[in-house]
C-alpha cells in the first residue's frame, strides 16, 4: 500500500517546529510493510490544505493527516477538508458528550469553541483519542483512505498506531508481509565509527536494513527486516544483531525501549540498593533524569546540588583544603564529594560530578569540558575524567548519560571500566 | 515571495532520518519575509520527484530542493529534473576540474561515477558548494526558479544561506514585504481560553496572523504582520500587541526569547541576591533548568533533592514532627523546606517544592497531581497549593515553571500572586 502524510500547521511552514509527525508515521507505515510516496506540509491555510489532499489523493492509497484539530481559531484542518470534497459538517453529540465529561474531568472550563472538536463531516466516522479531547475521523474518497488526527505528537504517538494503523490495515487486507525491528543502544561512540564498525556485516544479504538515530548523547542503531516468511525473517533479525553485537559489544547499554535511568533504577531497586547524588557541573540533570522513574523513591534518596564550594563543604564534608589545593574541579573533589553524599546520606552508593559546562570559567589547564564523575560503594571508588565539547546544555546531558551508565557498569560487572 | 521546499531521499520517507532541511530552509525563508505554502519529501524515485516538482511549480514562485546529488546510484535528483523538463545533461569542465582538485586533496580515491557530479541541466546555473564536493544548480522554468543543492544538513546550513537565498533575493526584488512579529509567553492558562480571551481583537482587520504554539506547560502566541509599508506593519503590529496585553496579562510571564530561568537569573544577578532550592517532586528539575543558564552560579548557591523524609530532616531541618503530623506533601512541609535551605545556605531566598508526581503514592485526599510549591526571603513566604493532571514528566515540568513564575513575580512585584 501506498501511504501520503500531510502533516498541518503554520508552526511547521514558519520552521518553528520540526515535523517529528511525518517521521513517525512514516516508519510506522514502513513497519507495516507499506510505502510512504509522498509527505507534505502546509500551513492552517484553506487553499494550501485543498491542494496538498488533491495531489495525495491522486498519488496514494491512503493518506494520514495530523494537525489543525485543536478548539482554536486557527484549527481549521475539518472545515477545510470539509469545503475541499463539499461535505457538510454535522455535530456528533456522542463525542460532545465524551468531550464535556473530560472537560469536567480535568476540571478544564468549557467554551464554546470547544464544541468544535466534536463536528465532523457528514460520511466519515470518528477516531477515538486517548489521550486528548480532539478526536480524529476517516473518510472514504472514492476508494482512498484519508485519516486525520490531532498533531500534537504525544497524541500522534498513540492515536497512530492504536486507531489509524488498524483502519488502513484493514484496507491493506492480503499483502501481510511480516515486519520487526531490534534497536541497539549505545552510548560514547560517534556514529561515523558506528557505520565504520559495521561495514563489513552483509546486512542486504540478510534483508535487514540498518538506521542510525543519533539522540545526542546516544546513538540507536535500528535493524528492521521484512520478509513474506516469518521464520526467516527472525532468523536473519537474531543473525544481524549477534554480528552487530559482537562488533559494538562495549558501547552498547540497552535495548529497544531501554533508558539508563531505567536500567540504574531496575538494577537497585531489585538488589535493595540506595543511591545519593552530588552534582556540581550536571546542576541536577541526574537527579531529575532517574526521578522521572516511576519508584525511584525506593532506592533514590537525595540529591545534592553543590553549585558553590561552601555547599560542597557544608553538605558533603568536602574539606575546604581539598579544594583549595586540588580546585572544585579535580578528581579528588569529585571522589570527597561522591564519599561525602554517601556518607551523609547512608546510603549503598553515591555518585558525583564536577566540571566546567562554560562557556566561561574555563582555564588552558582546565579548558570548558573538563568533567570528572566519581562512583563509590564506600570500599572501591572509581573517577573518570572527560574533556567533552559541545555546548553548555550538551555537556549536561553527555555527562549525566556518562555518570548513570558508570554506575550501571559498576552494578553489573562488579567494576565501572571494561 | 511564495516557496516550496522539496527535500529528497529514501531515509526521509522511510522515517529513519527525521527532515531538519526543510524547517530550516522555512526560517531561512521566512527571515526574509517570504511565505512557505508547501514543503514535501518524496524518496529517491523518478517519478515521486517530477510529480513533486510538478505540484511545487504550480503553485510557488520560487523551489528550494535538497537531496541526491552525490556520486552514488541512488543519488538521481539531477537526472529526475532534467528528464522532468526534457533538459540534456552537460558535463561542466570547470566544475569537475574543481571537484577533482577537492578529492586530491582529502585523498580521496576518484571513481568513474564521481565525475556524475559534474553534470548539469542544459541552461542551469551551477551553485558553489562551499564544503563539500556536490555543486547545486538553478533553473528558470517559465519564471519559477528552482534551486537544487545537496542534502547534507550540515552543507545546507552553508549553502542555502550563501548561495541559495542570494538568487532568490534577486528574484523577490521587488515586491520587498516588511515582516515581523512579536510572540507572548504564557503560563498556567489553557489554550482555549487563550484563543476566547482573543476572540474579541480584530487581528483581520490590523493585518495580523495570530499563532499558539502549545510549548507544555507554557503557551506562545505569536503575532505577525506582513505588510509593503513597514510604519503601518510596526503600528499594527504594537495595537496586535497592546490588545493582546490587555487581555492576557496575568499570564504573560515574557515575550520572545525568554525563558523563566533566564529571567529569574537575570533579576536575581542584577540586584545580588542568591537562591537556594529544595526539591522534593520536581527532583531536580529547577536545579537543572536554572543551571542551563550560564553565569547561574553568581546567584544559584545550592539545591537539595530531599527525596526521603529522612533528607528533608537532615539537609533542610525540616522536623520530624511537621512530617509526621501534616505529611511530607504539606503545606506545612513546602514551608519549612522553603526556610530551612535558605537557612542553611544562607541565601536571600528559599524555594520548595513538595508533591506526588504519580503514577503512584496518591490518595483521596492527596491525589496524584497535589503540589505544593513555597517561595520565602525569611521575612515573608508564600505558599501555593496545586491540582495538576498530567503524567509524572509533566507534573515534574509544569511544578518546576510555577516555581520559577512564583519567585520571579515575588522579585518583579514584591509579592507572588496576580
């Protein structure tokens, strides 16, 4: 089948926004086995939308369209589609109602422009949202499909897969070639030398196609396979993933829905552990990442954000001379730190990091990037010393990706490093 | 001016690569005054690419299209153009001779389908390429311009900006619309009621577009005005303004570029004053997102995340018994929190934030979602009591900014509320 995306919005034609819509919705349909022909972008703008539905109309089989949904003035993307094939709009009340109700819900004051996501024109049928008050709907024209949903992509990510997949599965009805995909996750490798290390795995010869996603500071590599027969099809996928396995091995740190923070928190929430956490240059980007873990009160006792020196002391007993002598950024204020939040906050485990995120305050000796990140147990104490570049915001993340995955090495091998 | 952009290339409508070509080029081109009414992706296909050029031709004056140009097989934006328009190829001996110099000297090895990249459409114009060895070109189709260059987005940001958008200024000449706009940010104020409290402003009738861009949890509203005389296109645009004020001002925390933590850095650095936070939902965050702000550590002396009751007694002497007798998410609790980290770190204020960020820990009477937020300078605290829905992430987030409003409207209005 052959699928056209129109994604809608002025945010999308002004460059404001990036359209991570279309990309989304074209591996989903690339997972089905379907070819994307065509993706498009225009404005909350009538003529702009009427022309770019015509061209996918007369190209596609079906087409799925995100935006311009929402209760304001410029969410015209129904009215538009509506006038484009000269459909009349009709009020669903069932979805009024079901719309009112999450209004009250979430104690949202009811206008009367809200009542607008609940019309729709006459011959199409509703798509259930949820996760949000704008319902989608599906037209039949003249055998194409056309669907058309919200675009705010939280709700694109469920609505897609949960209610327009299966309308345009139906429509697909016989093709049913068998399609998945393992992503490997890695974390300190560039993706050049990523590519590089792979070169020599025959991945075509197994009919698997490889992309790079760089998610700065990881990078995932995904392998898809499509296939009529489904056990070949596995058996190529495992084949492709051992040999990627084996060439990536000390970078990889997780798996397909993986995150770091997630791998930590599993780890110590299931062996009783404790963690505290001092942070200096990450400014509480740890603390905030592996909180965002649902239950990671249980292992996750405090965090301290020791901007200033007299924090470093007061908070975690670094000694004052220490940082006289060796300065705030030194692995030996890294290592009185990582033992300082331990110590006070009794826990199994602390973790520190001091460095210079600039863009000032760097030296010739101590240029921006330098970072040192401290993990102890109380007996063995591991510090590793980085110079990253990047900016300000990126040596915040790298660094926070670099402490948990340090951690999560220590907890799994007994040490941090190789 | 009225464009199309048209980004070519198997990984974009295979969904692998997410397209940030295209919304640059869009800001490009709007910074110039000009409207995008199209942007497409279409793969490496013959007959994608002309059926895409031929909805682009039709409907803008000018196309920027990017994407396979280079020297490998699927590279055929070229020859797709070419046979689109029944042009010849013609091998341009000045340009090879150039490419070829490049390749000698980063040594790398010159293979018979390098010289592809020496092939133009009769009549084009070539487009230098000022890193990387594929040379753009442009036509003049019946007055359209289309300008072709390779994909590569870090060639892109060269080459649209120096050899791109020079052609199409010549082109505009002279037509010379006067665009700008100006954009509100809001907070704590749904989008519906954003779009109703404007309702009654005749944008229309100044010349003005308005546009919401939900940035969770604060919302934008951009004004724009595009107008041949710029002294009517600057008085509209400040009446759009003014209007806009008049009806949303309680909610406006900036305008533009800001951020709250800029902001609040910003005050706080001017007049000398210091913060200390204790986080107990949030986790982190406002560490985080005040320590994204360089130079922060002027005023930012420490932050605390006291996750465990036990921390909030120990680093913010929070005692026992408020914990014990109001509960960790209290009123009672966020004050003392509030004091005690200003206390300790001897700052001019003290925030705090306590709640249940969920999915669990809610009860009836303390439901997912409750938050209490307190700002104190020791003399005066003020203390607010939240009701949020939203997932974990965005109680974190949506907790972290009313952090930051409340103190930074207790800076600006010497009290936190209205």
């Amino acid at each position: 089948m052959n699928i056209g995306i129109l994604t809608i919005g002025n945010e999308l034609t002004s460059g404001r926004v990036e359209d991570t819509n279309s990309s989304f919705i074209a591996r989903t349909a690339n997972t089905e086995g379907w070819q994307v022909s065509v993706m498009m972008s225009v404005g909350d703008n009538d003529d702009d939308i009427c022309k770019a539905l015509d061209h996918v109309l007369m190209f596609c089989d079906a087409a799925v369209v995100t935006g311009g949904l929402g209760p304001t003035v410029d969410d015209i993307t129904t009215v538009a589609i509506a006038k484009a094939y000269g459909l009349r709009l009709y009020m669903n009340e069932a979805v009024l109602a079901e719309i009112k109700a999450l209004y009250a819900r979430y104690r949202v004051e009811w206008t009367p422009n809200s009542a607008k996501q609940a019309m729709f024109p006459e011959g199409s049928e509703t798509i259930y949202n949820p996760v949000g008050t704008a319902w989608g709907f599906v037209l039949n024209m003249n055998g194409t499909i056309i669907t058309v949903v919200p675009g705010v992509p939280r709700e694109v990510r469920r609505i897609v897969p949960e209610g327009v997949i299966p309308l345009l599965r139906k429509e697909a009805g016989k093709e049913k070639i068998f399609t998945t995909s393992r992503t490997l996750k890695l974390l300190g490798m560039p993706e050049a030398k990523v590519d590089q290390a792979l070169s020599d795995v025959d991945f075509q010869g197994l009919g698997v196609s490889v992309g790079f996603y760089p998610r700065f500071p990881q990078i995932h590599v995904q392998l898809t396979v499509r296939d009529a027969d489904e056990v070949r099809a596995t058996a190529n996928l495992n084949q492709a993933m051992k040999l990627s396995q084996e060439r990536l091995s000390k970078h990889i740190f997780g798996y397909d829905n993986d995150t770091l923070e997630q791998l930590v928190s599993e780890i110590m929430t299931s062996r009783g552990l404790t963690l505290a956490v001092a942070e200096s240059c990450t400014g509480g980007l740890i603390a905030d990442l592996l909180t965002n873990v649902s239950g990671s009160s249980k292992f996750f006792e405090r965090g301290v954000v020791a901007y200033s020196n007299a924090s470093k002391t007061d908070l975690l007993g670094v000694p004052a001379e220490v940082i006289e002598q060796f300065g705030a950024v030194s692995e030996e204020t890294a290592v009185a730190m990582a033992a300082g939040v331990r110590q006070t906050a009794q826990t199994d485990f602390g973790i520190a990091t001091t460095g210079i995120a600039g863009p000032t305050g760097g030296t010739d000796k101590k240029p921006v990037g330098t970072v040192y990140i401290a993990v102890t147990d109380g007996r063995e104490t591991i510090c590793r010393h980085f110079s990253f570049r990047w900016d300000r915001r990126q040596i915040k993340e790298i660094s926070s990706h670099w402490a948990l995955d340090i951690l999560r090495r220590r907890l799994i091998e007994g040490k941090a490093d190789e």
